[in-house]
C-alpha cells in the first residue's frame, strides 16, 4: 500500500469510520448474538432502505432518512410481536419487504439519477464524509451511554426474560429499548457495509467473540476488537486488490468465523475420543 | 396476630380456553412451609405462576402480601424448573446469582457490594462458594440448580417459591436441598411444588393437592396420605412412612 495512503482525508475517513462503527457493532452485536435476534436486525436494517428512499426523494443526506425508519421498524416488529402477539418472523418478513419497496418506489419517484445507491445498499467505507463520522460518533455515544445505564437489565432480559419479568424489571419496554439500540447501529453500520450486509457484521464479530468470552463485558470488548479487525483489514485488502470494501470486510468476517468454529469443532471431537 | 403472605379467593385461570385452575381458595400465612402437589397439567406451575404476576387470574381474587401479585417482586424468591438458556452464554454463576438482587434496585442503579456479598453468601448457602467464577454453561444439571436456588435467595425474600426444584437432581442433591428448606423455613415463609410427595412429607407444614384444577382436600396431619394420594393421582400409589411434622394452624378451605 501506498505509503502517503493517510494523507487522503477519504482515507482518514474511512479508517475512523471502522473503528468508530466497531464500538456499535461491539456492544449491540453481542446482545444480538447472545439473545438470538440477528434476523431482527436484519429486518431493520431493510426496512430502513425505505428511509434511504425518503432521504433521495427529499434530497436530505440519506442517513436522516435512515434513523425514522430503522427506529420505527424497531418498535413497531417489537410492539407487534409482544403485544399483538403476532409471530416475530412473520412481522419482521413482511417490515423488511414493505421498507424495500417503500424505498425503491420513492427513489422512482426522484428525479434523475440516484447517486450512490450502490454504496447505501452494499457499503462504501471510503466514501463517508467528515460530517457522518460526527454522526457515527454521537450514536457510538448514545449506544455506549444507554447500555452502561441500564447493563443490568439488557443481561437480564437476554438471559433470562421471564425471571427478568418476575424481579419487576420492564421486560418490554427494555426489549424495544435493545431493538431501538440495533436501529441506530444499523445507521452507522449503512455507510460500512451497506443494508443488505449490516446483519453479518452485526452478528459474526460477536459470534466468534463468544467463544473467547467469560463475560457480557468482556464478550463486548472482544467482538469490538475483532469488528475493528475485520473493517480494517478488509478495507486494506479492498484497496489493494481493487474490489468493493463492504463485500470483502464481510467475507473475511466470514471466513474467520468458519475457521473458528472448525477449530472449535475439531478440538472438540478430539477431546471425546 | 400471624401476618397473611397469600389469599386466593376462589381463583379461576383459563388458558386458551381451558380451565386450569378453578374455584381455588386458600391462604397462605407466615412461616408457613406449603407443598404444592398433583398431577402433571393440574394446575401448579399456573398457581406459582399467578403469584408471581406472570398470569393474570380469569376469576376471582388473589393477594400476595397484600396486594395485587407482581406489587412486590423485592420481597418475593423464584426458583424456576428448568432454565432454558444457551450453554455458550458468556456468563459467570456469580453474575448470575447476583440477579437476584435485581428486584431491589431501579434501573439506573448498579450492583454495590452489598449487593456482591449477598450473592457470595447466598452462593456460600447452597454449597457452591468455590464455583462462583465458573462459566454458567459448564455446570452440572445439580450444580444449576443450586445456582437458580442461591438466585432466589440472594435477595433475601421473605417469599420462597420453587417449582419441582427437585426434578433434575440426583437422591443426595435432594436430600441437601430438603435440609436446606428445612432450615430456610425457620426464617422464610415457603410454597413448594413437587411430585415428590413421600419425602416433602417429613418437611413441609401443609400439603395443598391440586387435581384437574380444584383443591382436592388439604391434609389434617400435613402429609398426603394414601388415601389422598390415591384421590388425586390416576396411578396406584403407596406411601409407606409417615413422619408428620408440627405444623401451624391451618386455614385452607377445602
């Protein structure tokens, strides 16, 4: 790689944006993983490409158009499978399919051509402007500040919901406060890898973190790390090798987490013999 | 005047149109040590359940310390049957245990110390001191238990309810977990659901048999007796020791 690579600002850019976006991806990732609702980030994450129609057809930064939207789908799969007691895959299939079309008809709508889809879809670390690494920063903040408040009844909700219930603990209520959190992840995690990708790094860091992991806390730090890993060196093989940096983050994520869990099995299935 | 911990006044529940519980009344006062016993699908896991403000009753009343259920789960210790949870779940017994002081804090509120050495303590109670920084997951089915158990109490209620904590143990866990209640009944007041009705028998105060939802009799002397076992179990039943313990004045209806 090119030595004066940091001098580029795109470059800076991009660098911050992994690191920063790991933080989310950390924290949130392991509540994902250890309360098994991946496929709820990722209907999320594609209903919020309704937002990214929103964004185009208003001509705002697409992001602003992301936020309502994944925090809406957020509520609103969770109010509708607690409350309506309506079957959470079903609410979750038909959220991700509506946010889809509800984007695609509103970038119809928009005049002209639509600049970037691409990398809203599919990601683009290096093109993430100055102005949503602020962004990233300020819901790394919320994300953190909120799971430091209330750690104690996020562990308990994912470990336990109805003993959770029985010690008076809001399970609900804290039940959409995590969706909310995996909401505004999934904003940040759009510029890294792209809606149709969020739900990987939003579960695989995670997944291998467990492994290793004694803790919540520590399973956090680790999959922070690990997540910061995967973006990094993702986007260093991506611009070597010329190829689209969301895709590769993912792939490497990917093939560490097939790795992980082969050594796993293969120590495992040695110890029994 | 012995304070009342539990009222249920002619308590119906129905769950998807069947009637689990009907027409139940029964009072339950401190010190009691009340064994809840019956059939599979009559109605017990519901009854705890109702106390506990996880199931609303369809009819009738219910009070526990006074108020609607779920008013005070501070003062309320559960010991769930199983616990269904992922063995990779990256969590320590003490950290587990140390959620059972969840009812005594608001959500913004940390564990303190106070809060550490009550689930040391409780830990230390049920004999697995030594296993406090074991992962949760590599425990022994007897071993969690015991976790569930130290959980209930690490919050020090004044209300025990267990649901066939003996379900998963061997014969010695048993014996130790009956020793233990035997103990904890001296400062805690305590309701019992087990099939485990020959050995209960030398422990607990009351019996309450539920049968297809209705409270079959309570015992006079405390122990389900053959006869009563054979009125409320569809199987032959022998029950060939009697040790009836003393038991304070009664006030089920039967």
């Amino acid at each position: 790689m090119n030595g004066n690579i940091f001098a580029f600002e795109f470059f800076r850019n991009a660098v911050l944006a992994s690191l920063l976006a790991s933080i989310a991806c950390g924290i949130v990732g392991s509540y994902v993983v250890v309360k098994k609702i991946g496929f709820i980030s990722g209907g999320i994450a594609h209903t919020a490409f309704g937002g990214i129609g929103l964004g185009y057809y208003l001509g705002i930064n697409p992001l602003f158009g992301v936020i309502p939207f994944s925090l809406g789908a957020a509520i609103a799969i969770g109010l509708l499978g607690r409350k309506a007691k309506v079957a959470e895959d079903t609410a979750i299939a038909a959220f991700w399919a509506v946010g889809m079309a509800v984007g695609v008809i509103l970038i119809g709508l928009t005049p002209g051509y639509a600049p970037n889809l691409f990398s809203y879809l599919f990601g683009n670390i290096l093109t993430v402007p100055t102005g949503d690494l602020w962004m990233i920063a300020m819901l790394d903040l919320v994300i953190a500040g909120v799971t430091w408040m209330f750690g104690k009844e996020f562990l308990a909700i994912s470990f336990d919901e109805e003993y959770a219930e029985v010690s008076g603990v809001k399970t609900t209520l804290f039940y959409l406060l995590l969706l909310c959190l995996i909401a505004l992840t999934v904003v940040i995690l759009v510029r890294i890898v792209g809606i149709v990708l969020v739900i990987a790094l939003l579960t695989i860091p995670a997944a291998i973190a467990r492994v290793f992991s004694r803790s919540l806390g520590g399973m956090m730090l680790l999959a922070t790390l690990f997540s910061a890993f995967f973006s990094l060196a993702g986007l260093w093989i991506s611009y070597e090798l010329d190829v689209a940096s969301g895709a590769t983050i993912i792939i490497l994520a990917g093939a560490a987490f097939l790795m992980v869990h082969a050594g796993r099995l293969i120590i495992s299935s040695r110890q029994a013999r | 005047m012995t304070r009342e911990i539990v009222r249920c006044d002619r308590l119906g529940v129905e769950l998807g149109g069947v009637r689990v519980l009907r027409d139940l009344s029964f009072s339950v006062v401190e010190g009691d040590f009340m064994a809840i016993v019956g059939p599979n699908g009559g109605g017990k896991t519901t009854l705890l359940r109702v106390l506990l403000g996880l199931q609303k009753a369809s009819e009738g009343r219910v009070e526990v310390f006074g108020e609607a259920p779920g008013s005070h789960p501070e003062k309320i210790g559960y010991v769930p049957q199983r616990l269904f949870f992922d063995r990779d779940f990256p969590l320590g017994v003490r950290e587990a245990v140390l959620m059972g002081r969840m009812a005594l804090k608001t959500p913004f509120q940390h564990y303190s110390k106070t809060d550490r050495a009550a689930a040391e303590e409780a830990l230390q109670l049920v004999g697995l001191g030594a296993l406090g920084n074991r992962r949760i997951g590599a425990l022994s089915g007897g071993e969690l238990q015991r976790v569930l158990i130290a959980r209930a109490l690490a919050g020090k209620p004044e209300l025990l309810l267990l649901d066939e904590p003996t379900a998963s143990v061997d014969p010695e866990m048993k014996t130790s977990l009956y020793d233990l209640l035997d103990e904890l009944k001296k400062s805690i007041t305590i309701l019992l659901v087990t099939h485990d009705t020959g050995t209960v028998s030398r422990f607990v105060g009351r019996v309450l048999c539920l049968n297809c939802g209705m409270v079959m009799r309570e015992n006079p002397e405390g122990t389900p007796g053959g006869e009563v076992a054979r009125q409320i179990y569809p199987y032959p039943v022998d029950l060939l020791v009697h040790h009836p313990s003393e038991r304070p004045e009664s006030n089920v209806k039967p």
